[in-house]
C-alpha cells in the first residue's frame, strides 16, 4: 500500500488529501475521521463553521450564546442518506447561526460562527 499527497483547490480553497492506493483483497489501514471544516475569519470575528459537502442539516445542536469546547458536536448534516457530524474546531461561544433545521446547505456554506 502506498499513500499519496496531494493539495485540491475547490471553492478557492485549498485542502491537502492523502489517497491510499489499495489492491483487491487489502483493507484500508486510514480510518474516518468525522467531518471538520473551518474557515479562517478576520482577527477578532471567530471561526466560520463551513458545510463539508452539500446537503440537508438534519439537526442544530446549540444555540446563540452556548458555550462549546473543541470536538463538540455542533448540528449534524444530512447528505447521500448519510448522518454527518458537524464539530466545532475551538473553544468558543456560538455566536452566529446562520442555517435552520431542514435547510439545504451547498459546500462551503456557512453554518455558524465560533467565536
């Protein structure tokens, strides 16, 4: 098996991917990791929560003004019959949510401030 790097730029942003090349009969040795994407904010403004692929949010799990702590688990997007799990990347208080319940979401849209 061997692993590949490489950068994708999709939206104007650029995400590094690792490729495991796997033969038939191997299983993959990466495991999954749960969904985790941010968007750098300007200084003072907090961190964009962004949609990691196009979907359905399916749930909201806080509310303006809550308290989270890095990993917690924010709303969870519905996508190809898929349940995701939308973490917050830092410590912080919601300060913006910006999606409702059932709202279709587009990659890259932004789903809530941390701040």
């Amino acid at each position: 098996m061997s692993i590949k790097t490489y950068n994708v730029k999709l939206n104007g942003k650029i995400y590094e991917v690792e490729i495991e090349e796997v033969k038939e009969g191997q299983k993959p040795s990466m495991s999954a990791a749960p969904a985790q994407t941010t968007a750098a904010a300007p200084a003072g403004e907090g961190h964009e929560v962004v949609a990691p692929l196009q979907g359905s949010m399916f749930n909201i799990l806080v509310k303006e003004g809550q308290m989270v702590k890095k990993g917690d688990v924010l709303a969870v997007l519905e996508a190809m019959k898929m349940e995701n799990e939308i973490v917050s990347p830092v410590d912080g208080k919601i300060s913006a949510i910006h999606v409702e319940k059932g709202q279709n979401v587009n990659l890259g849209d932004t789903i809530l401030k941390v701040a």
